[in-house]
C-alpha cells in the first residue's frame, strides 16, 4: 500500500520522544490527567462541599485556598481537570468522526456530491457559533433533563449540559477536518494503489476503509491533538460566560469566572484565577506543543 505525505510509520514514538517539546508535553499532560483522576482519592476533600472558612489564602490545609462558599480550591481544580478534558476529548472525537466521514466522501466522490458538502461547510462557517450552542441548550437540555431524571434516579441530570457541549462543540468543529481530509483524498484517489484496487473490483467502501483511511491517520491524529485544546478553549469561554457547565459543577470555564469576579481594588484574592488559569494554560501549551511536535515526527 502507498503511503501518503504524512502517515504513521515504524519509529514515531523514538523520532517524537527525541523531541524535547513533545517529552515535557507528554510528561504535563500525564501528570495533569495523573492528578485530576487519582488526587481527589488522597485529598479527602468535597470540591462542592461548603464550609465557613471563606477566602483563606493558599495553606497547608488547603494548597490552592478556599473560595467564596469556603471550598477547597485544589479539589475544584480537580474537578474543572476532568470536565474540561471530558468535554474537549470527547468534543475532539465527535468532531473527528463527522470530520472524516464527510471530508472522505466529499474528497472521493467529487462533483455535485463534493460541492454540495463544501457549501455546506462554507455555511456553517458563517454561522455564530454562540448561536448554535444557546439554540442546542434551549432545545436540547429540557429534553435530555427529562430522559435522564429517569435514569438512575436522577443522579446524572446534572450531566445534561456537558453533553450538550460534547454534541455542539464536536459539531462545530470538524470543518477544519473536514476540508483536510478531502484535499488528502483529493491527491490520495489519483495514486496507483487505488487504481489498481478498482481494477481488482473492490467496492467504494473497501476503498475508503481499507486503502484510504490508513493513509489519512497521520494527517487525522495530528489535527486531532489541536482539535482538543480548541475545544477546551470553547469550553471555557461559553463556562465563563454562563452558558456552559452549571454550579455547583466545576469546569476551568467557571474557575476562572469565580476568580475574575473576585478580583476588586481592594482585595485582591489572585489565587482563585491564577491557580486555574495556571493549569489550564499549562494543559493547552502542551497539547499544542505536542501537536507541533507530532507533525515535525510523522513528516521525517
């Protein structure tokens, strides 16, 4: 089989651990995830449970300080780790579905097919994405309220709003994939090794799936590692605003709009918003870093 531009091949992970952007950014992402799925079993702490000791500065008892209700910032930290990179992993890979799938069809079909899609994505590229998400929730989220009240008693129906950000970010962001894998597949088609599979009598599917799509990973897996952070930056700004993951659950969204709102002339309380915004910056320097490096690795 012919290999495309870009492609995983024998080596990666020796050429990309050679890199010392992509060692350092492996080593954060590592121990952000460490941390945000095993650190809240040692700190015995409640990220949503309230207590009087509010505002305390960074302490032995409380690392990160408390906030306004007297939580425990390290554990909300935590928690806002887990809901971001939940929603940007997931956001990233219903982005890469819809991306490929439409990007291979668009690319391979050609003509009306291909243009009809390309509009497509033209349109949705017009289209405010603040719109599309306040429409998601309005419509969505007393509908999924109402499915997951009946499902295990309730307890998930705080999740509601986090999978409608998962469902409208990964819908809005596979247009970038989309036009990337169909100028791959542009280039891909016209090669011999396709060819001669039709020449064989394999069918468009076997094409696609068995000949095409190995020859996109590299291209896919490189642009999948910059989709999550622009998903998790998504995230964060529609938290911030109101419009993302709702009290008492915690996202760096709305860490970092706690933390801006108690900012004032005469108190400043820094550590509400630079511990946050410290790990989330930290996070998404890595992930692009990695992408980067990925990139530099898999063209060699």
């Amino acid at each position: 089989m012919a290999t495309s531009a870009i492609s995983l091949r024998p080596g990666l992970w020796r050429r990309l651990l050679r890199r010392p952007a992509a060692l350092g950014s492996l080593l954060i992402l590592a121990a952000v995830l460490f941390s945000a799925v095993f650190l809240p079993f040692f700190l015995g702490s409640d990220p949503r449970q309230t207590s009087p000791e509010t505002f305390v500065p960074p302490c032995g008892v409380h690392p990160f300080g408390t906030d306004l209700n007297g939580r425990d910032l390290l554990a909300r930290t935590l928690e806002g780790a887990r809901i971001s990179l939940l929603v940007g992993c997931t956001g990233a890979l219903v982005s890469l579905l819809i991306g490929t799938a439409v990007g291979m069809v668009a690319g391979y079909t050609g003509g009306r097919t291909d243009a009809l899609l390309m509009r497509l994505v033209d349109v949705l590229y017009a289209v405010p994405r603040l719109i599309l998400i306040i429409l998601a929730s309005f419509l969505l989220d007393p509908w999924l309220q109402q499915a997951l009240s009946a499902f295990q008693g309730g307890r998930w129906i705080g999740y509601s709003k986090i999978a409608i950000l998962i469902l409208a970010l990964g819908c809005m962001e596979w247009l970038t994939m989309a036009r990337i894998v169909r100028g791959q597949v542009l280039s891909l088609k016209t090669l011999p090794f396709v060819q001669a599979a039709r020449a064989l009598g394999q069918g468009h599917l076997q094409i696609l799936l068995r000949h095409l799509l190995p020859n996109l990973t590299g291209v896919i897996v490189v642009y999948l590692t910059l989709t999550v952070p622009a998903v998790m930056l998504d995230e964060s700004f529609l938290s911030f605003l109101g419009l993302g993951v709702q009290a008492p659950q915690a996202s760096w969204g709305t860490l970092l709009s706690d933390g801006a709102q108690a900012l004032n002339p005469v108190r400043s309380h820094w550590w509400l918003l630079f511990f946050p915004a410290t790990l989330m910056s930290l996070t998404l320097l890595a992930l692009n870093f990695l992408g980067d490096a990925l990139r530099d690795a898999l063209s060699e």
